[in-house]
C-alpha cells in the first residue's frame, strides 16, 4: 500500500507523537514516533533503529500510562518506519446457553 492509498482521513502530528509499541504478552517495549494516525491505522518511526521490531502484532501504547492502546498489525516495513493496520478485537461470542 503506498501513502497515498488512504480509505480514511489521517491526522499528522508536527514533530511526532511519544508511543511505545508493547509485545503481546508485555514482555518488552520499544519506543516509537507516530507521525500519523487515522481510524484504521497509523505511521511510526522506531526511536532507536539498533532495536528491532520482528513482531508481526503488538499493541500500540498511545499514552504513557498505557490506557490508551490498540492492537496493531504491521503492513508495511522501511527502515525505521511502520504502517500498521489496527486489528479490531474479535466480538464477544454471544452465549446462548440457558442455565
């Protein structure tokens, strides 16, 4: 997908954004940039390249206590920058169950 292929509006922030890019389980966390973000995905740049990101999911931690994040889905490796797609949780499964 290039930059220009976007299905959603996305807001750029001057400078970048301070987030951290959290393992699935919590175990490590890499910080990070995000230069833009929409509903559906967003743009980040590794803070320290030497520090490589090999995961295909993680959680994106937006504020620094951690209560605002989303799972994400990289799509798109270049260098030290990130697209990735957010992955919406799956529903609940209703149960239909009586008790």
């Amino acid at each position: 997908m290039a930059y220009g292929d976007r299905k959603s509006t996305r807001v750029s922030f001057e400078g970048g954004l301070k987030s951290y890019i959290v393992g699935i389980d919590g175990s490590w966390r890499v910080a990070c940039s995000m230069s833009d973000i929409s509903q559906t995905g967003a743009r980040l740049t590794i803070t320290d390249p030497s520090i490589p990101v090999t995961h295909k999911e993680f959680f994106l931690a937006i504020s620094t206590s951690g209560a605002v994040h989303r799972r994400c889905e990289v799509i798109r490796r270049d260098g030290d920058q990130l697209g990735v797609r957010f992955v919406e949780a799956p529903p609940f499964a209703k149960n239909t169950a009586r008790r």
